[in-house]
C-alpha cells in the first residue's frame, strides 16, 4: 500500500485540445496543450510509503501502488483517486 498526500488548495488541471502554434510566415511548429480545470479536484502532490505528520489542510489518502502525481487525482466528492484523462497530442500537422 501507498499513501497520496493530497493538497486540497491546489488546482487539478487534464490536456483538454491541442492549439497549433506556428511561425511568422504561418508554418505550424508545434502544439501547445490547452488546460482545462478539473472541477472539484485535489492534486496529489507526493507519493510515499508511510505517512508522515503534515499541516493542514494537506492530508494523506491511500492510493495503489501504481498511482502517480501527474496522471492521477483525489475526488473528495465520493473520496476515490481518479485518472487524468488528457487528450493526445496530434501527430500531424494542420491541414
């Protein structure tokens, strides 16, 4: 078992579109991800395998082993540790 130290003050944002970002003469370069706020989430600011005093509000769940700070959230409204589902990067250019 893991523990999640979850920081309920901070902002859960996923990758909700892509934007083409592109030169002075309009080639495009590359894409840039657009965040979108996870209404209600928590971030998981460290994974540990005990807990430790920390101050409030900062708190620590249970997580699986497998859970990581960047792809994972705490949802207080039903208590559970939730995926990030970002969008994928497109692979080719802008028509």
């Amino acid at each position: 078992m893991a523990y999640g130290l979850i920081s309920p003050n901070e902002k859960v944002y996923r990758i909700a579109n892509y934007e083409s970002v592109v030169d002075s003469d309009g080639n495009h370069i590359e894409y840039q991800g657009v965040k979108e706020e996870i209404s209600g989430g928590q971030i998981i600011t460290e994974i540990q395998d005990a807990t430790f005093e920390v101050a409030s509000p900062l708190h620590w769940v249970e997580v699986n082993a497998s859970v990581t700070c960047l792809d994972y959230y705490y949802d207080p409204a039903d208590n559970t540790v939730k995926t990030i589902n970002h969008v994928t990067v497109p692979t080719d250019p802008p028509a």
